[in-house]
C-alpha cells in the first residue's frame, strides 16, 4: 500500500472520525488538532512510510479514544440541537 503525504494522512484521519464516530467536521478537525498539538503524530512525520491506509484507520480510533471528551459536545447529533 502506497504511503500517503502526511497532510493526506491527516486529513484522511478527520474524515474517517466523522464517519465512524458520527462527529461533525469541525469537532473530528479540533481532536486531530489536538492530538497534533500533543506530537501523536510526531512519528509520522518523521517516518512517512507509516502514513498508510490502515493506519489511518487505527490512528482514528486512537485519537476519538484518547480526545473523546472533548468530542462530545461536538457530535452531529448535538449540533442540530444546539442554537
């Protein structure tokens, strides 16, 4: 599999926490943007070979797992409640 750039890994992150995890984009964007701030993905960055499919999808995962919390209040679901 080829590897992804770091930015397509990234992005490819997002998008699969908005469709796993039902978040709205810009609730999936803060927590990759949190866990970027954090240096997660620091060794993806410096080794751009794991930047791949299938890791982006464990990436995802570890991600809402670790930045849950501040996820919740962004979910799609509470975005049409909110005013």
């Amino acid at each position: 599999m080829k590897p992804m750039t770091y930015e397509q890994h990234l992005d490819e992150v997002t998008t699969l926490i908005t469709e796993k995890y039902d978040l709205a984009d810009e609730a999936a964007i803060q927590l990759v943007m949190r866990a970027q701030a954090d240096d997660f993905f620091s060794g993806h960055d410096d080794n751009p070979k794991i930047c791949t499919l299938d890791r982006a999808h464990q990436d995802a995962r570890d991600v809402f797992k670790k930045y849950q919390q501040a996820a919740q209040s962004g979910s799609k679901a509470s975005a049409g409640k909110l005013k």
